[in-house]
C-alpha cells in the first residue's frame, strides 16, 4: 500500500510537471510573439522640454521583409502645461536609395473638451501625457535596407514648450 502511494504521487508530481513546462512554454512564446511586431521603437528627450524648431531627431531603422505591413506611429510626451490641443509636425521619410518623401502631419493630443489623449503618468497624474499617434497604418515598405525618419516641429512658434519627448514606433501590421 504504501508503494502504490509512493508511485501515485510520483505520477502526480510528474504531470504537474510537465503542465507547468507547458504554461511556461506557452507564455514565452505568447511574450515573445508580442515582442515580433515591434520592429523599432526609439524616442528623444527634447532639450529642456522646449522643441526648437532648429532640432530635429532622426530615427533610423532596418527593414528586411517588403511583404509584411507596418504601422508607424509617433510618440509624443507632453506635460499637463503643453499649450496646444494638437502638435504640427514635418515628417521626412527617406528610403534606402536615397528617395525623400514629407509630410506635414496633424497629431490630436487633446478632445475638443481639452481632455488629452494618451495615458497620464507621473506622480500626479496630469503632469506628463504620452500620446501614440498612428502616422502610417498598413504601409509597406518597398525596399530592404536602413529606412531613416526625421522629425521636426511645424508650429508657428519657433519654441515650443512642454514638450518633453518625441519617437517613432514601427510595429508590424496586425489583422484583427
């Protein structure tokens, strides 16, 4: 009787085992099938959280799969002080081979009620404000190789203040 015990929890702690192995497996996976469709994300802190509009960041990135869609995003961090309810911005995408293409594009960062878009963080909640803004959903990228973007500010202030980061996102395209 006390053999059929000793092999009965044997069995047991076996399968708990082996359930255990396959929970774990399954969450690296599920982890690192998240992480497949970030394929660059990079932001810069603006200097002193006032965006001259004489600085402009550059991002590079490499893309090697011209099949696959992408959505490219911009990431703002503003504080509760940014006096704006939307950011302007110039945006140059240059190609590996050298081709520049720009766009002047709007990013909503507040309602019409003047709440802001994005997640709060900080201390007090509305001291900085992240905003995710979709630039380019779906996108193909037409060639392989080292793909750059520059931003630059296109308000009609040459300082614009509270301001405290900007990036881009490039994420590749998931169908729902």
């Amino acid at each position: 009787r006390v053999a059929n015990t000793q092999h009965s929890l044997t069995t047991h702690d076996s399968r708990l085992t082996t359930r255990n192995s396959l929970l774990t497996l399954l969450f690296v996976l599920f982890l690192s099938s998240c992480s497949d469709a970030i394929v660059h994300s990079e932001t810069r802190p603006v200097p002193g959280s006032v965006w001259d509009r004489s600085w402009k960041p550059e991002y590079s990135f490499e893309i090697t799969d011209t099949i696959s869609q992408y959505d490219t995003y911009l990431d703002v961090r503003h504080t509760g002080s940014y006096a704006y309810s939307e950011l302007y911005l110039f945006v140059t995408l240059k190609r590996p081979d050298g081709h520049v293409y720009i766009d002047t594009v709007q990013c909503p960062l507040s309602d019409a009620n003047g709440k802001w878009y994005g997640k709060g963080l900080g201390f007090i909640r509305s001291e900085r404000f992240d905003a995710h803004i979709l630039y380019k959903y779906g996108n193909r990228f037409p060639q392989r190789g080292r793909y750059s973007v520059t931003l630059e500010q296109a308000m009609r202030e040459e300082k614009l203040e509270n301001v405290i980061d900007v990036g881009v996102s490039v994420e590749k395209h998931l169908t729902k």
